[in-house]
C-alpha cells in the first residue's frame, strides 16, 4: 500500500489490516498526508521529524505537523517525537566515504558503508549515489525492486530510522518494567496478598482506567472547532462533511471490509463464510444468511483474478420483476501480482479492489460476515453496535487520473445507481482524496444513517450502466466502512 495516505480509508481498517494484536505499527505517513487525519480507535501517534520543514520552501513542512500531535496529546492521545537536533547528531556520526581508499571502506561497517559521501546522505562519490539501493555483490537481494526515485530514502536511511524507533521502544519497555517492579513491591508491602492473589490484576485493573480516562477525554474534548483552532486542520474541508465528524472521529466501533492487501482480515479469511473454491458468481439463499459477501469464481478467496478476466465476466441480469445480485468480483491490482524476480519476498503491498460492469446487472457487497464478527467481538470483548454510517473508498488513482469508463461520485445517477440494503444513494459526499460518505435517499433530511437488516448486516448494493460507446463503464473500491 505504498503511496497511501493515512486517512479515511486506512485509520478506520488499522484492526482489519494490520490485524487485531498488533502492539507498534510503523508507517511513514509523511509524503501521502496532506491535510486528511483519523484516529478512530486508541493510536500512540510518533513523529519521526528528520529535519523537514526546518527550512523555508520544504516542500514537506512536518514542523506543522509536530504542532498537530502536541495538540491531540493534549485532548488524551500519546505523542513521541525524534528532535531535529538528534538526527543531525546520527548524521554527523556517520563516516564519509570519500578520501578513503577500497579497504577502508571495505573495512566500514555494513550499515554506515557508503551511507555518507562529500558530506551527503545516500550522494555523491565515491560509491554512495550507486549504491543507495544496493549492495555490492550480493546474491540474496536484488536491484531491480520498485520504488527507486530520488525522493524515497534508501536501505541504510530505512535502517536509521527503525533503529533508532527501536532503541527507544526498548528503552520504553525496560523503564516500564521498572515502573511496575516497583509498583508491586510497594502494593505488595501494603497488602497481605501475594502478587499471585491478586495485586497484578489489580495493578492492570488501574492501568486500563488510566487509559480509557485518556481515551474518553479525546472524545469528550473533541469537536471541529478543536481541530481547527488554533491549527487549520479543517481547512479546505466540505461543508457536507462537518456533520459526521463526531461519527468519524468518535465511533469505537467500525467494520471495514477492504480488498487492501496485505490485510490480515484477507489472510485469514475473515471477508468470507468459508475457504472452499467457488465457481458460479451468484450465492444461495442458505449462504446470503450467512453473509458471503463476494464471489472470486473460479480462484482461493486470497487471490482474486486478472482484470481482463473481470471484464470478461457477463452476468444473468434477471427478466425485469425482480433484481438478480451476483457477487462483487475481486481482481488484482493491474500488476496481477507479479512480484519480482528477487529470491527474497520485497512486494506484499497490493491495492486490490473489488469490481462491478456494465454487463454484471447488480452486484453485492455484504458486511459484516460471521467470521468478521466473530473474531472482533472475540477480541474485543464487545458486540459491534454500529450506526449505520457507510463509506465507500475508490480505487486511489496515480496523480488523480482515473481513466475513461471508472465511474465515481460524479456518476451517480447517471450510469451508477447505489444502494445499502435496498434504500436509494441519493449522495456521495467526498472526504479525502478517494472516500465518500453514502447519504440515505429519506424523507428525513437529517437522517445520516443506512439501518442494518435483520442480521445486523450492510448490503451494498451496485449497478453500472453504459455510459459510452468509446469505452466500457465499471465501478471499483477498495474498502467498504460502516461505523
């Protein structure tokens, strides 16, 4: 998922993609945020700030953004930050190449070799411009990898980073583990239990209140005007937005289906009732129950097929008294997968999505399925009582170019018609660059929320006329959200 941006689509899917045990996920939002934030569940927000910004006409100015997090760290959220200052004194630390001869270099540690060269990180001569991405002689890696462009750091600035975030989350632990060692002595020396009677549960039993105090006082404390007083983060947003932004900023509860990979809910076959191989793209009446939610006739539900094998696809639409739903396909992104030819496994991030056509008739989505909710409420430890909120999130084009036929927002109604469990789309409201908030078509204006059927799921619903006698019309995305 390289080149994605935070938010909408991934705050809201962190459990879902990046799993539901995860203690520390790592992930340079840098480049990708430009304005759109969300913090849906409990993060601990870290600022990696190497400098960026220090200067006028950056065309990153993550100072700002230090601003940012100092300010949700005062509405409860945690903060870490990495000081300009520090950074400069690991760069000064690393040796200069140039000047040295072959065995001096040679003689330099793997990770600092041709890492600074004329005084310049991941440039100039000797070796440091053409060895950025690479290491010499080396069979186990491979330098045909994407993503070599000047503005993406190299292997040993990587290296950098993740060690130095390491260091400090070591540092973190062993200091907490001081803090409790502590903590139970002296709970011990007041009670007449022994550690394994109790004081540990009742230590835990505090810090859990500790932490959901400083979750409920983001929650309390948090409202539009906090977002953009005295920080302009709201700039620029829609108006139509403005009234979900306590739903979206405040929902404890959210289900995200996504066809991101790598989304552990893919891996482990949450998105779908069973593993089995399918081969007809329409579900029983037993299996519309159990909530299987899209066909990938004739693959695994973990791999999807080819996009040409997608358009291919023509379904029976059903003689007009009654509409006939088949299954929304799931189809690889348009490099189908293909890794590269390294012995080593560099390539897991794959923007899937799943598809709807012109000859398709309608098409489902349903969510959440049985295993979904099994293993959040598992979990979690609560039921997933939601709103009824839905969003959509389209394929993130490059550039913001999609090409002719890829129906979006601007379609509805004219080539695209939406529904969840039956009730009319009447709009799309846009939020970020490729979201959109679904607005029930009810004689209430006000009414923000779709209502769930009896199972307490969500049908999306997608039909996609012809639009063009140029091209062929379709409709993909990547994640459908309902909090």
């Amino acid at each position: 998922m390289g080149g994605m941006p935070s938010a909408p689509e991934l705050a809201p899917c962190v459990e879902t993609v990046f799993g539901l045990d995860a203690d520390v996920i790592s992930w340079d939002y840098g480049m990708t945020d430009l304005g759109d934030i969300g913090v849906p569940n409990r993060p601990a927000m870290v600022d990696i700030n190497l400098d960026s910004g220090v200067t006028e006409g950056d065309s990153f100015p993550l100072q700002m953004w230090t601003l940012v997090t100092r300010r949700l760290e005062d509405l409860g959220l945690t903060a870490f930050y990495l000081q300009p200052s520090a950074s400069r004194i690991v760069r000064d630390l690393i040796p200069d190449m140039f000047g040295l001869n072959a065995q001096q270099i040679n003689d330099t540690p793997e990770y600092v070799r041709n890492f600074k060269c004329q005084d310049k990180i991941e440039k100039g001569d000797p070796y440091c411009d053409e060895q950025r991405f690479t290491i010499p002689n080396d069979t186990e890696h491979c330098d045909t990898h994407k993503g070599r462009v000047d503005w993406h750091p190299g292997w040993r600035a990587h290296a950098v980073t993740g060690n130095l975030m390491a260091f400090f989350m070591i540092d973190s632990l062993v200091e907490a583990l001081k803090t409790l060692q502590q903590e139970v002595v002296e709970a011990e020396q007041g009670s007449s239990s022994s550690l394994s009677d109790g004081v540990a549960a009742t230590l835990m039993e505090r810090y859990q209140a500790e932490q959901d105090a400083n979750y409920k006082l983001f929650h309390e404390q948090f409202n539009p005007d906090i977002m953009s007083d005295p920080l302009p983060l709201l700039e620029g947003l829609d108006d139509a937005v403005k009234p979900y932004l306590g739903d979206l900023f405040g929902s404890e509860n959210v289900i995200c289906h996504t066809a991101l990979l790598p989304a552990e809910a893919r891996y482990r076959g949450y998105l779908t009732p069973t593993r089995k191989t399918t081969t007809t793209s329409t579900t029983t009446e037993e299996e519309e129950k159990e909530g299987d939610s899209w066909a990938i006739s004739p693959l695994r539900f973990d791999e999807g097929m080819p996009r040409n094998v997608a358009d291919a696809l023509v379904y029976d639409r059903g003689d007009g008294s009654k509409r006939v739903f088949h299954n929304l396909t799931l189809v690889q992104s348009e490099n189908n997968h293909e890794n590269d030819q390294c012995p080593i496994l560099i390539s897991i991030d794959y923007a899937d999505y799943y598809f709807s056509g012109e000859k398709m008739g309608w098409t489902k989505l349903t969510v959440p399925t049985p295993r979904y909710a099994a293993a959040y409420t598992e979990t979690s430890g609560k039921d997933l009582d939601l709103k009824g909120l839905v969003m959509v999130c389209h394929v993130l084009c490059p550039w913001g170019e999609c090409p002719d036929g890829d129906l979006s927002e601007k379609d509805l109604g004219k080539g695209l018609e939406l529904r969840v469990n039956s009730k009319k789309v009447k709009d799309m409201i846009k939020l970020g660059d490729h979201c959109f908030i679904l607005v029930p078509d009810d004689n209430n204006n006000n009414n923000k929320y779709f209502p769930a059927n009896d199972r307490g799921q969500y049908r999306l619903e997608v039909l996609v006329e012809k639009t063009s006698e140029d091209f062929e019309s379709y409709f993909r995305l990547t994640s459908l959200i309902v909090l």
